[in-house]
C-alpha cells in the first residue's frame, strides 16, 4: 500500500512538474508574440497572415534544436572516432535544417510583409532573446540589484 501511496504522489508531483514548464513555455511564447507584433507594429491584416507562418517555422526549428539537445547528450569522453564522426555529421546536417528553415521563413513572409519588416523582425527577435537572458540572468543573482550594463 505505501508503495501505491509513493507512486501516486510521485506521478502526480511529475505531472505538476510539466504544467508548470509548460506553463513556462507558454508565458515565454506570449510575451515574444506581443513583442515582435508590437516591435513590427503589424496590422490586424498583416498578423492574421504572419503568426501562422512564423509559428510554423518556430516549431520546426524548435525541434531541430531539440533533437541537437539530444545529441549534445550522447557526447562523452568514450566516443570512438566513427561515433564522433556520425554525430559530427548530424550537427552539421541539423545546424543546415535549421539554416532552410530560417531561410524559407523569410521567403514566406516576403509575400505577407514588407523587406524593412522583416529586417525589423530579426532585430526583434535579437532583442527579445536579450532581455530573457537578462530577466533569467537577475532571477538567478542571489542578492542586489543587477550589475552594470544597459537595463
């Protein structure tokens, strides 16, 4: 019976545990989407066409990036020469997807926006992953207010 008791709380601790990455992750992708429509100052008319496209080109690169991640994992100290070779090959051939798929997205979206917003779009998106890695940067500091730097 305690065995059932730990099982249960441990399957329900799990479950939590993915809510709230999930929830995360959907906070995150909330915020990048009024940032970018906000930096892009994109019309009602221009977002309904945009977002789908753009989210579409997300995902498929998110899971190229994760199955990168995955590969970064199986990298240690024991690989034979013929192991680091193939796994050398999938980094290039992963880091190449992701080359198309960005290169697709913004042949896509040539059709949908305006070149000087899609050059907006990348600075945009620079921007963004700036901040996030600031906010992560000054949530992780025990202490104080943050150093230096632009705010």
């Amino acid at each position: 019976m305690k065995r059932i008791i730990t099982l249960l709380i441990l399957l329900i601790a799990i479950q939590i545990g993915f809510a709230q990455k999930h929830e995360k992750r959907d906070k995150i992708k909330a915020l990048k989407t009024a940032h970018i429509t906000s930096e892009l100052n994109l019309s009602s008319k221009e977002a309904e066409r945009f977002w789908p496209i753009y989210n579409a080109s997300q995902e498929k690169e998110h899971s190229y990036r994760k199955k990168m991640h995955e590969l970064r994992n199986k990298v240690n100290s024991e690989l034979t020469e013929a192991e680091a070779k193939k796994l050398l090959l999938e980094f290039t051939t992963l880091s190449n997807s992701i080359y198309v798929t960005r290169k697709q997205l913004i042949d896509d979206l040539n059709n949908v926006l305006p070149a000087k917003k899609l050059i907006l779009l990348q600075k945009a998106e620079e921007e963004f992953k700036r901040k996030l890695f600031r906010q992560f940067k000054e949530k992780r500091r025990p202490n104080g207010p943050p150093r230096g730097g632009r705010h």
